[in-house]
C-alpha cells in the first residue's frame, strides 16, 4: 500500500498541516475508520487522527463478531434486525478473508433463557429478517445430536440445541485494513496525534489543534468540518465544544478471557446462559478458547481499561457452571482483553439493557459527533455520518458534485476473492508455501484471515531475513510488512493490534517480542530511553494479560 510505511510519517503530517479539507476526523477505531473511507471514495478531501494506535480503544476489545443482529429480535427491533442482517451480508462480500462464517450454538437447557419452540420460531423469522444464507440457516437438534457437536455439555440438563448464524472477525485488522483502503482514496490518516483543541472563526469550527504524541509537537489541521467518531471519548470533546446537553453516553465495561483450547475444548462456537440471566460466548480461536463478555457500569479511567479478579471470577465461574467438568480457575487464564461500549444513558437502564443503537450529535458550531452502534454497523453509520457532512459541503457550495455512497462495493485491502471458496483455495496455496518454508501448516488460516492476499508479500520478505529458526522468521517477515505497509510505531502496535499476539498467541508473543523491539529501534533509530520505555509497555501489557488485581 502507496504511503503508508512507518518511515513516511514526517511526509503525512506535513501534508496534514498545508492542505485544507473538507472533513477531519477525530478517532481512529472501526466508527472513524468507516468515516473516512467513505468520504474519501466520494472525492472529499478527507484526514484522520488518532491519539493512540488505530483501533487500540474498544475496535480492539471486542467479541469479534459481525452479529446478525439476533439480539434485536428479541426487542422486537425488527427494521434493525433487517438492517444489521444485510449489513453483515456485505461486510463478509468486502473481506470474505476477514469475516468468516461461524456457527454459534444455542443450548437448549431445562430452565434456561430459550425453549424449543420459541428458539426454532424465533431463529426462522431471524433467518428471514436478517436474509440469512439457505446454508447458514437455522438448525435444530435433538440432545443426542446435540452432544455429538458439542460433548462437552451438560447431559443432565441438556434439551437439545440449536445453530444460526454468525460471522467471526479480527476488530482491529478490519479496522486496519478500512484505514488502508481508505488511505488508498486520499484520506490522509495518521495514528498518534491527539486533537487537543478546535479553533473557531466567527462560532464556527475551522480546525483542530494537534498534538504529535509521540515526539510532543503541535500543529494545526485545517478543515471546513469536524467529526467525532472518539467512542468513549465523544463527551469529553462535546464538552470542550461546549455541546454536551441533552443525551449522553453510559460506558460499561466489557471483558474476555483467554484460555488454552485444551483446558476448554470446545468443537464450535457457543452462546449460553449464565446464572444472573445474562449470556455469554466461548468461541474457539487457534490454539485458544476465549470467553465474553461481562457488562458493568464504568466511570474510571478511559485510558487504561483493566480486567479485575472480580470480571475473571465472574467469567469462569459462569464456564464452570454450565461445563461442570472443566473447573477453570485463574491460572488457567492466558490472556485477556478489556474494553469500553460507548453507548447512550437511558435513565433507569442496566448495563445489559441499554440500546446498541449508534446517535449523531450536532453542535451549533458545527462539530458532528457519532457514538454508540457496534463493529456491525460501521459501514451504515459512516454513510449516515458522511450523507451529512455532503449535504453541508453541497450548502456552502451548490456547484459541488460529490459522489453518493459507494462502500457497500469497495472490496477491502487484501482482498478480493471470490467469497468464502476463493479464500479456502488461497489458504490450499498458502499451505503450500509453508511446507517449502518447513512451516506449520496451522499458519495458513492465521496469515489469510490477518492479511489476506497480502501475505505474498510477507513470504517475499521472508526471503531476505537470515533467521534459522521458522517462527521467529515469519514473525520478522511481518514485522517488515507491517513496518513497510501498516504505520506501526510501538511494539505493542504490532504484537497486540496488527497480529493479535497477546491474546491468541502469548507463548508467541514471550518468544519473539525481544527481536521485535530491537528491529523496531534499529528502523527508527530509537535513543535507550525510547528502547527502554517500549520494553516496559510490551512487559506491562503482558502482566496485566494474565495477573489481575
Ligand atoms: P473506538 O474503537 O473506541 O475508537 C475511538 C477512538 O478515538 C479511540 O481509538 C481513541 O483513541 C480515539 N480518540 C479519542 N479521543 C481522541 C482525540 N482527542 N484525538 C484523537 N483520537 C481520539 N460490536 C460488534 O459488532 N460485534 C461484537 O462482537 C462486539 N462485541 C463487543 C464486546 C465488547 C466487550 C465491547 C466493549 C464492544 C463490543 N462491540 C461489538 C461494540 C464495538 O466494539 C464498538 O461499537 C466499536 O468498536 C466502537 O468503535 P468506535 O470507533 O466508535 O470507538
């Protein structure tokens, strides 16, 4: 991908500080990412930042799934369920690679949240609403059947089970692979810039004041409109835009634990039932099984989100509780994640029961904020968001043309490939080359969901890193792609966000973080302070994976 290396940053914010856009975009996880891509393919002159790394606020912590939208039927939110349904649809046709059917069991327990009829009626009208594939549709079995997909369950209390459809995803390569492909339109990007102020003209918004985190500069954008798309941030900048009446967000507090897929083997995916009436997911993932998620009210700090002994008890105790023989205690727990939904108050609500609908906030001077709405949802909140960013430019000049809304058919980097066949026979050829390489086949599906076609590019490399050992070469290989093609500028950029390593691969993480950082210093040209102060962050993200307070 054309101008997006590490080394081209200086270039970018140049750019950012002489050119005048139509529209600036503060926040660089799915919501924001979804923003730009789609202002840019309609010809605006588009930017971004982002304070910390693309996705490393909730666009990296979440369950990971493109939903169909099964919650919503149960709210009878019916036009939603439609919605989301064909949303999901198009997301998978963008990046087959990325966002992969999963089928998710429902356990039919004695006393549990579905029984059979309501179950087998509801999934109908959901495969109908949410236009399911006639493949992935609604299948209901009986409890012998039911164990044989999944032996792990309770037999005792098992009633049968049923199987709809869902789609699995990596949050923060979908988000990374949105800013790429957005990057390729124009919209100049950038991670590590912090909008720190707006400057007015007249009780209007004219620009952004910015900050360069990672050396300490200020510099300024200028910009006809400014969009929040800050997730659990959006109110803090309402406020420094004097605009925070009205509604207002209520963050809660989601977590996932990570455990070794041999201490919990499951054989599928599975949504059940946890003892308070909430459920929750295990789904397995590579060498992994991970577990989510909790909801609970948040009000501490948004930039170091935690997960407590109290989130992990209450996630393996609801494992415990309906896999009887598992008994998972902490030390089973490899890894973990812990992120924020930004979504609106509603007064009287629990956590569990506010809505996932997404909000637009407009200020008289002009700042237009977006928040609430899930990973699903990017592509139809962007195209609200940027329907009325066009229809302010169209205002303040009639005699411009911008294109309408055209996302739903620009295939994602990495792509294209033709569906889900496509992908299986791209992995056949990756399995391929690894065996040349001496390599664990296992890493086909790994590379392919992470990078799609662009893995030809990592095995390229691989070809000029003289590193014996197998592993520590494929990790070295990606680095250099990433370094070359995804704007990475911390170590934890790459081993926590871009591959994914601290969650689903920690033993990995352990082996190649050292080589990692020294490779990163010696491109960067790091002093020992700069070097020292990465050792910390990569050896702190990774006590707080597993050892909880
Ligand atoms: P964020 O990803 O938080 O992005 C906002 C960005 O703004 C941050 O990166 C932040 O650093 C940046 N920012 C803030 N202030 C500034 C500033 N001043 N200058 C520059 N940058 C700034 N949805 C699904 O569809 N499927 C799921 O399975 C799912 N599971 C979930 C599970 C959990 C536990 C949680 C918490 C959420 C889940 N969601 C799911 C919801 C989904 O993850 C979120 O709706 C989505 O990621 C929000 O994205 P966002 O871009 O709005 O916010």
């Amino acid at each position: 991908m054309e101008g997006f290396a590490s080394n081209s940053r200086k270039e970018l914010i140049e750019k950012q500080k002489s050119t005048a856009y139509d529209v600036v975009i503060i926040g660089g996880g799915i919501t924001g990412a979804g923003i730009a891509l789609d202002a840019a393919a309609r010809g605006l002159k588009t930017a971004l930042v982002e304070k910390r790394d693309f996705a490393s606020g909730t666009s990296s912590k979440s369950t990971k799934l493109i939903h169909g939208g099964l919650r919503y039927l149960k709210q009878f939110e019916i036009a939603l369920v439609r919605e989301v349904g064909r949303e999901r649809a198009i997301v998978h046709r963008l990046a087959p690679h990325l966002v992969r059917s999963e089928r998710m069991l429902l356990p039919l327990i004695k006393g549990g949240t579905f029984g059979k009829y309501s179950t087998s009626l509801g999934l109908m009208v959901y495969d109908v609403l949410a236009g399911v594939e006639r493949v992935d549709q609604r299948k209901m079995y009986s409890k012998e059947e039911t164990l044989e997909k999944e032996p792990l369950l309770p037999e005792d209390i098992l009633e049968g089970g049923a199987i709809y459809a869902e789609y699995r995803t990596d949050d923060a390569r979908l988000t990374m692979e949105i800013i790429k492909t957005a990057r390729a339109f124009g919209a100049d990007c950038i991670n590590y810039v912090k909008a720190t102020e707006f400057i007015y003209k007249e009780d209007k918004i004219t620009g952004l004041k910015c900050e360069e985190v990672l050396d300490g500069t200020a510099y300024e954008i200028n910009t006809n409109w400014v969009v929040s798309a800050a997730g659990p941030w959006v109110d803090e900048l309402r406020t420094q835009n004097k605009s925070r009446h009205g509604k207002r967000l209520q963050l809660t507090k989601g977590v996932h634990l990570v455990v070794d897929h041999h201490r919990f083997p499951l054989r599928q995916a599975i949504y059940f039932d946890v003892p308070d009436g909430r459920m929750i997911f295990a789904i397995p993932r590579g060498k992994t099984t991970y577990i989510g998620t909790t909801d609970t009210l948040f009000d501490e700090d948004k930039n170091h989100v935690l997960t407590t002994r109290d989130d992990a008890h209450y996630l393996l105790d609801a494992v415990n509780h309906t896999f009887k023989d598992r008994k998972l205690t902490l030390d089973d727990v490899k890894s973990s994640w812990a992120g924020l939904r930004p979504l609106i108050y509603e007064e009287g609500k629990s956590a569990s029961e506010l809505s996932r609908k997404d909000e637009i906030f407009e200020s008289l001077t002009g700042l237009i904020s977006i928040a609430g709405g899930k990973l699903t949802g990017y592509r139809k909140m962007a195209e609200k968001v940027v329907n009325l960013v066009s229809q302010k430019v169209n205002q303040a000049n009639p005699k411009r043309k911008i294109k309408s809304c055209k996302t739903d058919k620009l295939v994602l980097s990495g792509g294209p490939f033709d569906g889900h066949k496509g992908v299986k026979a791209y992995e056949k050829e990756v399995k391929e080359i690894l065996n040349q390489y001496d390599l664990d086949i296992s890493y086909a599906h790994y590379l392919v969901s992470n990078y799609g076609r662009q893995t030809e590019y990592i095995f390229e490399l691989m070809k000029g890193i003289k590193e014996k050992d197998g592993d520590l070469k494929l990790a070295l290989a990606e680095l250099d792609y990433c370094l070359n093609h995804e704007f990475i500028f911390k170590g934890l950029d790459f081993l926590e966000r871009r591959t994914g390593k601290l969650y689903f691969d920690i033993d990995s993480f352990r082996k190649v973080k050292d080589q990692v950082l020294e490779t990163m210093k010696e491109y960067f040209g790091w002093s020992p302070e700069r070097f020292k102060q990465e050792q910390e962050e990569v050896n702190q993200a990774l006590q707080e994976a597993y050892n909880f307070k």
